[in-house]
C-alpha cells in the first residue's frame, strides 16, 4: 500500500479504502513474477545456495508487522548472516535509469521493509531492489533522507485511511495511462468536471480504460446443470457438454428457468465477486447470488445523502433525461430515411428545455413529450429486410406491448434494468434509491435512472439491427 500511496494517494484509497482492484498487464505480471518468487526453494536450489557460501540466511515470503509503525508487509526475501540481514524486493521489468537507481514508491516501500526489521532486532541499513525484466540488484541504502520520506508516507497514508473522500486525481500525470484503475479514477474528466465549475476549460487526454473481456454466461436450456472443472463453468444436459466458460471470462452468469446449479459453483462465483442471476424463463428478473455486499459503506451514505436532496436529485435528473433525449435525436438522425427537420429541432428544444426545469415533475413532463416525438418516427429507421416483410409500428405501448417490436423493445429494457441492478450492486450502490425515478416498492429506481441514455444506444439500436438485418422475421412470431 506505501507503494501505492507513494505512486499517486488516489490509487492506494481506491484500492484499500474502496476495495476496488483492477488487473492490467503490469499488475498480472507482476504477480507472476511474485508467484514465482514466493514458491518454496527446491532442494536442488537449497543445496546450491549452500555451497556457494554466501549469505547464511536466505528466508523467502516472510511477513512482519509492527503495532508502532502501523504496517504489515511481505518481503520477498531476506538476506544476510547474523544480526544483518537485507531485504530483497522483486520487480517486474527491466531497472530505471533514475539517479538513485530506482523510482521513489519503490524505495519508499522497500525502506518500510527495512524498518520492520529493524524492530526485529536486525541490522538493516539497506535493501535491494531486483529487476526481473534486466536481471540486475541495485542497492537502495536507508539514508536520513530516504528515511525521512518513508516516515512522511506513512503518515500520509494513515491519515488518508481516515478520509471519507478520495484525494483529487492527478494533474496530467504521465503516470494514469498505466494506472490499472484509470477507468474507475477518470483522472482528466474529474479534472474537467472540477474546472469548468471554475469557468475554465482545460484539454482532455485520451486515456484508454483497460479492456473488461468478461462477459455474461446465459444457460436457457431447461434441465440443464452447471457445474465447475479446475477454471471452467461447463454446462450439461444429460451428461453431454453443451456449453463452457472459463471463470476469467466470466462476468455473471443468467439461468433461465429450471436449471440446476452446484454448491461448487455457487461458492466459486461468490468468491470471484460474480453475480449469479435466475430469471423465469420468460426472462422474468427473481433475484440474484452474490459474494459478500461491496464494503464501501461510505458510498451508500453519500448515494443516500444525494437522494435526500431535492435540488441535487434535480440536476442529476435533468442530466439523465438530456442525455437520452440527444442519444434518441441521434439515432433518428442516423437510422431515419428522411428524419423531419422540424422533429429533430423540437426534440433538440426538449433537450435544452430538459436542462432549465425547475422540478422533477416538469421534467417528466418534458420526457413524455420527447419521447413521443421520437417513437412517432421509430416506423421510419425500419427496413423490409425482405420485401413485402415489414414490421408495422404505430407508437410505443407496454404492460402488455401489443405488437413484435414493443414486445422486443420491453423485453430488451428490461434486460437492461436488470443488468444495470446487478452492477449497481456489484459496485456498492443500492440499486432501489434513485434520484429521478422516485422510490417505489421493489422498483430498482437506480436502475431505471443510469438506463435512461442507454435505452436508445443499446436497446433500440438492437431491436433495429435485429429486425433490419433480417436476424428476426415477421414469421418468427405468433399470436395465441
Ligand atoms: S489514474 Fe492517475 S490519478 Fe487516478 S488513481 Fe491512477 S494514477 Fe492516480
């Protein structure tokens, strides 16, 4: 964590005050590397070491702590004959051409080290650093310098566990495009958010989040049992392999109706944080399993204390609805054969309208009425992809939709509602206290709020590819 801290004091209270960690191909191989390291030496390596003469002890993995310093830590390994012993510390990559051979999170944690043992009662006036990427050790001594920006860390550190907001991101920091939590921090556009609350308008970096490639398992066919081999979720119907998954791929796992599932499995997903979902086999959304509620308790209070407020709940909301009403303009203009000038210009009134009402209630109306505007031109971004083939849309209807595409429309926004609730779970927030959709009884209002700007990205743009590709026909449906 000092390590962290030293390398920029936002990660370290994202990862050990949030909880949240994220993987990118730094972290992955480093703990390769880690893994390599901490593996008990072999009797082969034992007997070298031996005769080699060199250090007498030569102790992997060992952990101290320190009730005075406020520290635990594991160090790699320990070096040394008698009383004077050296820490080593493995590092991924080939060594810095800094002036002090290393860069300062490095030092900083390897002097921690350091001062651990020392409490132990050992000799520790430096340490090393090993470069796995160019194989070399550069020496780090424990000078007053180095030791005097140790102990200020560690204050730091202590007295940021303590604060109930993160520190403020970086400033244009070389460092965030490798940061493994830049997706989640969004350095540049709090940054922006932040400054042009000021009036200024400062340039935004592209920063690329890393690449989430886990996705959902979704078993539908009834009967069917999922169960766990080593890494992978395999899928069975009477004895037969339908379907498999590897754990690392896997984002949450949806069962459709009458599926069977192990305790194996279910304890695994628990464990990996991955949300288990059972739905009827219409896709009616029962509940879900998931590992132990997201520690962040802070972020709940604020999520409540946003709620509480009307006139914050008010300017997210007007945010929510502006953003859809765009997303809803800007598939017309892109999907429509000849989208009306005058409805894109009433809908883009809307939008500015969206963002000047004064109440919740005026905004729901301004929805309504952007939203029938948009729908009266849904029929015209629809293609026969046969001829003679078109689905016929006169408006939007629900609960129940009476036609195929307000039955694909419904079915895909509830989908959505339930994908937004099991990640607003995931990350902490409850997803039943909203700020624009009031709460009601078993309404996930959170989730309605975040989908409102994705229904026209997600859910309309999939009912049109669908339909428009010719994915489905008028004769995939039946009436009963
Ligand atoms: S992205 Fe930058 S500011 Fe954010 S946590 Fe990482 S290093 Fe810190």
């Amino acid at each position: 964590m000092v390590n962290e801290f030293a390398y920029c004091p936002r990660l370290a209270y994202f990862e050990w005050v949030d909880g949240e960690f994220a993987d990118n191909a730094e972290t992955t191989e480093g703990r390769f590397h880690h893994r390599r390291v901490d593996q008990a030496p072999t009797r082969k390596s034992k007997q070298a070491e031996e005769e080699s003469g060199e250090a007498t002890i030569h102790q992997r993995s060992v952990w101290l702590s320190s009730e005075r310093l406020g520290v635990t830590a594991k160090i790699d390994l320990v070096e040394g004959e008698g009383t004077a012993v050296v820490p080593v510390d493995y590092k991924r990559g080939k060594r810095p051409h800094t002036a002090q051979g290393a860069w300062e999170p490095e030092r900083v944690q390897l002097c921690v080290q350091g001062l651990l043992l020392q409490e132990q009662g050992f000799a520790c006036e430096r340490g090393v650093l090993y470069f796995v990427g160019s194989r070399e050790r550069v020496d780090v001594p424990f000078d007053e310098e180095l030791l005097a920006r140790t102990r200020e860390r560690l204050d730091g550190m202590r007295a940021m566990t303590l604060a109930t907001v993160a520190p403020p991101p970086l400033v244009d920091s070389p460092k965030c495009p490798r940061c493994s939590l830049v997706g989640l921090c969004l350095p540049d556009e709090v940054g922006w958010l932040r400054a042009s609350h000021n009036g200024e308008v400062p340039g935004l970096r592209r920063l690329i989040p890393t690449n989430d490639d886990a996705l959902p398992l979704y078993v539908q066919t009834p009967g069917a049992k999922l169960g766990k081999d080593g890494e992978c979720l395999k899928v069975k119907d009477h004895d037969e392999v339908i379907g498999e998954a590897r754990l690392v791929e896997t984002s949450q796992v949806v069962l459709y109706g009458a599926v069977q599932v192990s305790t194996q499995v279910v304890q695994e997903l628990c464990k990996r944080n991955i949300p288990l979902v059972y739905c009827s086999s219409g896709g009616w959304f029962y509940g879900m399993t998931t590992g132990l509620l997201h520690k962040h308790v802070e972020l709940r209070r604020r999520q409540y204390a946003v709620a509480a407020d009307r006139e914050r709940c008010l300017q997210l909301a007007r945010r929510f609805v502006q953003a859809k009403i765009a997303n809803c303009r800007t598939l017309l203009r892109r999907n429509h054969r000849a989208a009306p000038d005058t409805v894109l210009q009433e809908m883009k009134n809307d939008q500015t309208h969206a963002g000047a009402v004064e109440s919740l209630e005026s905004l729901l109306g301004v929805e309504g009425t952007a939203a029938r505007r948009y729908f009266s031109e849904f029929a015209g971004m629809l293609k026969e992809a046969e001829p003679g083939a078109r689905f016929d849309f006169e408006g939007r209807n629900r609960r129940p939709p009476r036609d195929p595409v307000n039955a694909m429309l419904s079915l895909l926004y509830s989908m959505l509602a339930r994908e937004w609730t099991v990640t607003l779970q995931s990350v902490g927030l409850d997803p039943y206290l909203g700020f624009y959709h009031q709460p009601r009884y078993g309404r996930p209002a959170l989730a309605l709020d975040m989908m409102e700007e994705f229904r026209p990205l997600i859910a309309d743009s999939a009912v049109l590819t669908a339909i428009n590709n010719g994915e489905i026909k008028q004769s995939d449906w039946f009436e009963r």
